[in-house]
C-alpha cells in the first residue's frame, strides 16, 4: 500500500507543473512622422496692380505692344517702393517660420522617436519580469515536490523502521 501511494504522490506532483506567468500586454504607440512644413506663396494677398501708361517716341498713348515708355503719375510710382518693402519683409517672414515651423517638426519626430524606445524598453522590461517570475514560480514548485519527496521517503522509512522493529521483537 506505501508503495502504491509514493508512486501516486510522485505521479501527482512531478506531472503539476507551476502555471506560467504572462504579464498583460503594453499597448503600442504608433505614430506617423510629421511632414516638413512647406510655404504656399499663392495665399498671400497682392497689393493693387499698376496702372502704367504707355507711351512711343513722341510721348503719344499707345497700346503696350507699340510703346517705347512706360509713363507712371507720382502715385502710382509711389506703389512700388511699398511693393518692394512688402516683398522684402513677406520673404524675411517667411523664411523665418519655414525655419520655425521645421524646427518644431523636428522636436515633435524626435519625441515620437523617444516615446517608441521608451515602448520597447518597457517591453523588454516586462519580459525579463515574466522570465523571473517564472523562474521563481518553478524553483518554488521544485523545491515543494523535493518537500514531499523526502517528507514521504523519510515517512516511509519511519514505518518500516516501526514494522521491522515490530517484528523483530
């Protein structure tokens, strides 16, 4: 009868093994890189057209394809000094927030870069955590069915101890 109930404990616990650990999984963040900002010149208004007169030789109106001059009144002369200093500063502004702008771009790609390692090295994190807990959880279920191993041999050899002395008296 001990020999049938070792084999059974020896069956029951060397064939349960621990249940392994599986952490819950990090949901990943993806993200999509931000495109280079791009001026687009057609959105910015123009300032009223010229009004030139056209002039031959003799000074007589003429239409643009036969005139030698081209005539401007003093006001409108006056625009294109303004046209000119619009055209200077819309350039220097421009070319300053293009600047800007990709600049920015720059820090948030290089962000999404950061948050993407910090993912993986989450990641990899929490399977070294898994592999330790399971580490544990085996050494622990190991040293349990060694528990019992020797807890039932030390068992078994009391009684026929008890049994042997029995019948030797």
């Amino acid at each position: 009868m001990g020999k049938y109930l070792m084999i059974f404990l020896a069956f029951l616990f060397g064939c349960a093994a621990p249940a392994q650990f599986v952490p819950k999984e990090i949901p990943e963040a993806k993200f999509e890189s931000t495109k280079p900002y791009s001026i687009d010149l057609s959105s910015i208004t123009k300032p009223e057209k010229l009004k030139p007169i056209f002039v031959d030789k003799e000074f007589q109106r003429v239409e643009a394809e036969e005139a030698h001059y081209i005539l401007l009144v003093p006001r409108e002369y006056a625009k294109i000094a303004g046209l000119l200093k619009l055209c200077k500063a819309y350039k220097g502004i421009i070319m300053e927030q293009e600047s800007l702008v990709n600049t920015h771009i720059q820090v948030i790609n290089s962000l999404k870069e950061y948050v993407a390692m910090e993912q993986m090295k989450a990641e990899e994190y929490r399977q070294l955590w898994a592999d330790s807990e399971n580490a544990y959880r085996q050494e622990r279920h190991s040293g349990k069915i060694n528990e019992a191993v020797n807890k039932g041999l030390l068992g078994f050899i009391s009684i026929g101890s008890i049994i042997a002395l029995i019948l030797a008296l």
